[in-house]
C-alpha cells in the first residue's frame, strides 16, 4: 500500500466519522432555541457577534493607555462564547457540515463565504506576519517604542489579531446566517426569490 492509497482512504474515513459526529449533534440541538431561529434573532446575534468583537478591539487597543481596562477581556471571551454558540444552532451548524448533508444550493453559497473567509485570512496572515517581522526588528534592544513598553504592544497586537481571525472565521456562519434569512423573511412577506 502506498502513501496515496493510505491518504485517500484515512480521507473517506474522515469524512464518514464526520458526518456521524455531525449528524450526532445535530440530534442533541435539533429542538434547541428554537425562538432565536427566526430572521430578526439571527440578525441580532449577528450585529451582537461583530459589535462584541468591536468592543475587544476597544479594550485591546485602549489597555495600553490604561492597563486596567484589560478586565473587560473576561466578559468580551464569555460574551463572544455564548452568542457564537447561539449562531451556530440556529443554523444548525450548516457553517461546519460535511458537505454530504447540504444540499446544493446551501453548499454553494457555504463554499462562497468559505472562499471570501480564505481569502481574507491569506491576506490577514501574510499583512500580520509582515508586520510582526518589522517590528521585532525595531523593537529587538528597545526598551520603549512610542513611549510604550514593546511587549504590551506585542500582547494588544495579538488580541486584535486574534479577534480579526474571530470575525474571518465567522464569515460561513454569518453568510449561511443572512442568506437563509433573507430568503425566509422573503418567503413569509410572500416575495418569491429567484
């Protein structure tokens, strides 16, 4: 047996024990909140998510002037937990399902955001890392930059970093989230959609 082969079927057995996993959870959460699935809910969680994450970037940034402010990290992490976990089962978790179980339609436009998410994080990643090297140069023997201690500037950068990796990774589930939507609010006004 050579390494292809053995890649090849590890894959198929990947993909199985992932649509059972998936189809599993599915079964525990299918009942699960079932006033937040509706349009106006999502939309909520939605603007709550990113609004969430504008916040920690808030408190990331305004730590350096007034290290105190870092407490608010605590409530920025449960909040983001809570309204995360929220999206995801009003979704039913289509954001993270193996492509066996969607339909077309839902895997083209899964696909899309997925796409649009990896972009970003190729570009986020490569802009990131580029700086990270620029300023472990400047700040190699530095005992202040900017009037700052460096590493207080490393540890903000990677909060905001870690919250912009947060927003690209949200993007399937927030697309998934205001396609659907969309199309129901549409459905229930009595507007067909194309």
């Amino acid at each position: 047996m050579n390494f292809t082969t053995t890649l090849m079927e590890w894959s198929e057995k990947h993909s199985d024990i992932r649509i059972e996993r998936w189809q599993k959870r599915q079964r525990r959460t299918r009942g699960l909140l079932l006033s937040w699935r509706k349009p106006r809910r999502q939309k909520l969680l939605i603007a709550l998510y990113f609004g969430t994450l504008l916040l920690g970037i808030t408190i990331a940034i305004g730590h350096i002037f007034w290290p105190p402010l870092l407490a608010g990290w605590f409530l920025v992490t449960i909040s983001l937990i809570v309204i995360w976990s929220i999206l995801r089962i009003t979704i039913d978790s289509k954001d993270d399902a193996p492509i066996a179980v969607l339909d077309e339609y839902e895997e083209s436009v899964i696909n899309n955001w997925r796409s649009m998410a990896f972009n970003l994080m190729s570009w986020c990643g490569v802009i990131g890392f580029s700086i990270l090297i620029i300023f472990s140069v400047t700040a190699l023997h530095a005992d202040e930059i900017w009037g700052f201690d460096p590493m207080l500037l490393i540890y903000s950068g990677a909060l905001v970093g870690l919250l912009v990796y947060l927003a690209i990774v949200a993007l399937p589930a927030v697309g998934y989230a205001m396609t659907f939507s969309l199309e129901t609010e549409l459905d229930n006004e009595g507007v067909t959609s194309n």
